[in-house]
C-alpha cells in the first residue's frame, strides 16, 4: 500500500476545510462535554425556567425559542464574518488556497498515475507549498483570538438564562454519530428518565444543537454576502 498517497489524501481533505466553521465546532465541543471531562450530564445548556417563553403557552414558548436561537445564530455567523473581513486580507488568502490546491490536485493526479517524473517536479515545491498552507491556517485561525472568548461568554451566561434545555422538535433522531459525545436530539432512553431534562420529548432537539444547525444552514449565505466565503468557484 502506498502510504504516501493516504497521507497526501488527508493533507488535501485538510485544506478543503471551511476554517470559516471552526467555530461553530468548537462550540459544539465545548457546549457537549461528556461527564469525564466535566460535564454534567445534561449534554446541554438551558433552564428550567427560562425567560423566553415564560407564562406562554408551551407550543408558543418553543416557537419562540426555535426563531430566537436562529437569531443568535445568524447574528454570531455576522459578527465572525465581520471580524475575518477586518482581519483577513480576502484576495491574498484565496490566491494562497488556489495556489495551494492547484499544486495538491496536480500532486494527486502524478500520484495516480504513477508519473514519478511529475511528481519529482513537483516535490521541489513540498516547502514553499507546506509554508503557504501554515500561512493560510494562520489568516484563519487570527479571528478565533477575538470571536473565542465573546461567543464562549454568549453560550455560557446569556443562553441557559434564556432559553430551555431543548428548543425544537425533531420528527426523526438525528444521533447519527455513535456514542454520547455528539447528540443532537433525545433519546428513547433519556425521554423515559424522570430525572432527565428530556423526559416525556424523544427527538427533542437541544439547545446547542438547534444553534449549531441553525448557523451551518445560514453560514453559506452569510459569507456569501459578506464576501467571506471559501469559495473559490
């Protein structure tokens, strides 16, 4: 087996990755820490008596809920497109991505095709292409340094006062990735719990979760129109 072609296959899918979603990862991450890194077992932020809704009627109060969350979403996906517009120079970076994945598609091709000739020619640029591919991660990690620690605050003192553990309802489990890490909706198990912030609501849709789908289906649009996008079509 080649190794060397896998390797080159994971550096490729790396660099196809939307750093404009690094974010939205991250707080996922943090907002769903199993009980062995701290966590506390709800998998969830919320209340049990959260302000929006409160006094409502229940189906009113989770329609709220559901376009309130979206909101926050829309608004956090601005304020990370507007510090990258500030921070990241747009016409420098996609020339780097070109550039970079031109040479990693010609790469993959030579290797294909077995064309050592090609890809000998092509290994004389193995460091020029490793230091613009550090370059561009740099550009995009930059405005993590000021968008971190705002939408950590947001997520840890402004949303569980708000809203409640769970926001919406989903007609179907959406747990499609194994074991408890990353949930996105209640489980059968969890819905019969008594003790359980999803008892009585299997396929109950998360707090954190109903943000994390609300800002990955408006992201696109939103660095479309803020001219962010990693699109290089």
């Amino acid at each position: 087996m080649d190794f060397n072609f896998i390797l080159l296959f994971i550096d490729s899918a790396f660099l196809q990755l939307d750093f404009h979603s690094i974010p939205l990862f991250i707080d996922a991450a943090f907002l769903q820490l199993p009980d062995f890194l701290g966590g506390d077992g709800k998998q969830v932020l919320g209340s049990d008596d959260p302000i929006v809704g409160r006094g409502m009627d229940a189906s009113m109060a989770l329609i709220i809920a559901m376009f309130a969350v979206t909101g926050f979403g829309i608004l956090l996906n601005l304020f990370n497109s507007g510090v990258r517009k500030k921070m990241i120079d747009q016409v420098k970076l996609k020339r780097i991505m070109k550039e970079t994945r031109g040479w990693q598609k010609e790469r993959m091709a030579a290797m294909r095709a077995k064309d050592q000739a090609k890809i000998a020619e092509l290994g004389k640029k193995s460091s020029y292409m490793n230091k613009m591919s550090m370059e561009m991660m740099q550009m995009n990690m930059r405005p993590m340094m000021i968008t971190f620690v705002p939408l950590i605050l947001i997520f840890y003192l402004v949303l569980p006062v708000l809203f409640p553990y769970t926001v919406a309802i989903s007609p179907i489990s959406l747990n499609v990735i194994p074991g408890d890490m990353f949930q996105l909706t209640c489980t059968a198990e969890q819905a019969l719990d008594s003790g359980h912030v999803c008892f009585g609501k299997e396929n109950a849709l998360y707090l954190w979760a109903w943000y994390f789908l609300s800002s990955i289906a408006f992201s696109g649009m939103i660095m479309r129109l803020t001219k962010t996008s990693m699109d290089l079509s």
